[in-house]
C-alpha cells in the first residue's frame, strides 16, 4: 500500500488517538476509538479538515489502534500515482481501510468504481472504511452516487482547527517524542514566522531535529531563524 500499510513500531507511538491535540476534537476522537473497536454502529466514516489539520495522522493512529488490536489495517493516500490499483490490492474483508486524500480522487476512470467495491466487500465481511478529505463529501462531485451515498451513510465528522495555545501543546509533545525540548520563545517564534498548517509545523519539528543533531546545535531561536529562511 502507498506510504507504508504497516505503521513502522518506532512511529507508533507517533500516531496515536491519545496525541491529537485540541479539546474541540474530543468528540470526534471518541468517535473514532469506538469506530476502531467495533462498536460503533456504522462500518464508515468520513473526517473533513482543512489541509494541514491532522487528517493523515489521525488515519495512521487508527490504524496504529487496530494494530494493537490484532487486527489487520490498510492505509491508502489518493494523493499519489496508482489509487485504483491500491484499493483493488485490498483482500481482506475484515480489515479496517483507510483512504486519505478524497479529494484527490479521478472524476473520470475506474478510481471511483474500485472505491465503491472495496466498501461493498468490508461491508459484507465486516470490516469497516474510514476516509477522509479537505472538504465536505457533496463538495468532493462524485460522479458515481452509490459510493457517494455509502460513505454518506456513516455521516461526516469535521476535524475542528486548533488554537495557537493548542498548536503549542502539540508541538511540545511532537517535540519531546522526537527527542528534544522546544522551549517558549522558540514555539512563540515558530508560529509567528511559520505555516500555520500542523501538517507543516510537524514537517519543521522533523527538519530541526535532524539539524540539530547533525550540527550538534540546541534548538533556539537563532537556530530556528536560520533554518527557515533557507
């Protein structure tokens, strides 16, 4: 599967429902806990956010869940070459699917058809399909309105944007489970002078790791300064 169907053990603890900031999400992460456990009702679900609100990650953690769980997980970004042939790769009925990147998706080609067959198999063999977007489902333009109505059927849940003060928290955390400290001028330097897409931020927190350890320099704000305006 594209970018990895089985989460490597040391980014494990990276992609966690425990980890995703923002008290707003709360809900929908208990959602998602009982959708990855089974006992939800509906077998999918469909997440919206704006890019850089933490889609990827929390589809990585839900397959990190089901993992743990014993069970078998497939993860799929249509952001990239080859969707049809990824989501007819997936055999297992029972396994829990997860397709990044919805919007990306062909309006013309066999993409969409692949999609809504791979449904119909989880569903019939009890598996369950979590898919994502940027945007939501009836904005996508589906031309093929039977997988439309399938991924409608479980509802749509938004990922809600997180505060500055909530962005800081998961920075902190990103930045400690990456092996060092981001202290409170460099975070408050950072969101000022940076993206302020998560997506992004958690991009320069794996850029000033490497670079501090490769140039044996602590993270300050001088360090940070001259990494950006490379």
């Amino acid at each position: 599967m594209n970018r990895q169907t089985v989460i490597p053990m040391d980014e494990m603890g990276i992609f966690s429902l425990d980890n995703f900031a923002g008290q707003a999400n709360r809900v929908l992460i208990a959602d998602l806990r009982e959708f990855v456990s089974g006992t939800r009702q509906s077998r999918v679900m469909y997440v919206w956010g704006q890019p850089g609100s933490g889609k990827t990650h929390l589809l990585h953690a839900c397959s990190v869940e089901n993992q743990r769980l014993g069970m078998t997980s497939a993860y799929c970004s249509l952001g990239g070459m080859g969707g049809k042939n990824l989501i007819a790769g997936i055999s297992d009925p029972s396994s829990l699917v997860c397709i990044d990147d919805l919007d990306c998706i062909e309006q013309e080609g066999d993409v969409q058809e692949a999609l809504f067959h791979t449904c119909q198999l989880l569903q019939a063999g009890k598996g369950r399909l979590l898919v994502s977007g940027n945007c939501r489902l009836a904005e996508i333009g589906l031309t093929l309105k039977d997988l439309e109505s399938r991924l409608n059927s479980g509802g749509m849940f938004r990922i809600l944007p997180l505060s500055d003060e909530e962005k800081k928290d998961a920075l902190r955390s990103r930045s400690v489970q990456k092996g060092f400290v981001l202290e409170e001028p460099a975070l408050n330097y950072i969101l000022i002078n940076y993206s302020r897409q998560v997506g992004d931020l958690f991009d320069l927190l794996d850029r000033l790791g490497r670079e501090s350890l490769r140039r044996q320099r602590k993270i300050t704000v001088p360090f940070i300064r001259q990494l950006i305006s490379r």
